[in-house]
C-alpha cells in the first residue's frame, strides 16, 4: 500500500528476499518461514485464503529451537501479556526474529535441518489444536467453495434465482482502540457478521 520494505523467506529450497514498494503482490504457500521487513513507512494488506488460521494458532513462531522443543515454553513465549501487550508482543517479536536468523544462517551456509526440524516442531505444537481448525475451514473456505459450485450448476440449468439473493454488505474500519497485536504485527479485525 505505500513505503517500502523487503518480505524475506525461507523454505527447504533456500533463502529469499522479496522488494516491497506500493503494489507489490507477494504470496507463499504454507509452510514458508517469513518476516517482512520494514525501511520506512511500510503499509501492507494481507489476504489469507486459509480462513485467518494463523490467528487462531496454526502459525508457529519461529523461536529458537529449545523453546519449540517445549510447548509449554513456548507457549508462554508467544502468549501476550493482557497488562502490557505492546511489551510483550515487542519480546516475542525479538526472540522470533532470532530464531529466523538463525534459520537464515543455516540456511545461506546450505545447511537445511534446522529448517525441517522447525517444521516438524511446528506440527508437534499446533497437533493438539488442528481438529477444531477443520470447523473454521468448513464454515468459511468450503461453504463459499460449495455455494459457488451450487451457483454454476444452477446457471448450467439457466436458473439464476440465487442472483436475487444479490446484497451489499460494508463494515467500517474498526476503532484504532480495537487494533490488537497479531501474529505478524498490528491487526485490524473486521467483524461482518
């Protein structure tokens, strides 16, 4: 949206770094390790086709290895502190950027385990938590995915009565009270509902 910035990646194949500037489009599929970077006046919107999952906690920071080696640790490091949420979201931020360091270190030296085994502490942490993300999905992504399945086989009949269904729907902008600290910084939450 304006500034200028860089969105740094890193994956089993390596290392990259993305310019930011007003209209640049960048997207990763799941599993890509990401910081965005910000060098003035950097504003973004992000779009997620995965019904805000990460959110609601199939994101893992990436911490150093012995906090991810350790839900409970790890738990307490990513957990904001209601008190003083700007502290604590500025410490969870550090301590995830230096594990991304270190990932990067690894990574640029051609070393691709401790990646792989951030992943496979990231999927040990979110495990007890994936069945309920199964609703979140079946509610959002899917139901939209199957009404527009039910739309074109409508028009395939040339019946076109769901377009009298037809609405307009607005929200404003939530109050800059209402920002809360989300997992890749300040997050407006848009109630439509």
């Amino acid at each position: 949206m304006a500034g200028g910035g860089e969105l740094q990646t890193r994956t089993p194949s390596g290392y990259t770094s993305v310019p930011l500037r007003a209209g640049t489009v960048a997207w990763f599929s799941p599993g890509t390790v990401h910081r965005a970077v910000n060098h003035g006046g950097l504003r973004v919107v992000v779009v997620m086709q995965n019904a805000g999952l990460p959110e609601a906690g199939d994101a893992v920071l990436t911490f150093p290895p012995d906090v991810l080696a350790d839900a409970d640790r790890y738990r307490a490091a990513a957990t904001l502190d209601p008190a003083d949420p700007e502290v604590s979201a500025r410490r969870r931020r550090d301590l995830a950027v230096a594990g991304f360091r270190t990932l990067r270190d690894h990574l640029v030296d051609g070393a691709p385990e401790p990646l792989l085994t951030l992943c496979r502490q990231a999927a040990a942490l979110v495990q007890p938590r994936a069945a309920a993300w199964r609703d979140i999905v079946a509610a959002g992504p899917a139901a939209s995915v199957a009404a527009s399945s039910r739309h074109i086989d409508a028009l395939l009949e040339a019946d076109g009565a769901h377009l009298r269904d037809a609405q307009v729907m607005a929200v404003d902008a939530p109050a800059p009270d209402d920002r809360a600290f989300g997992m890749c910084g300040r997050l407006d939450t848009y109630r439509t509902a």
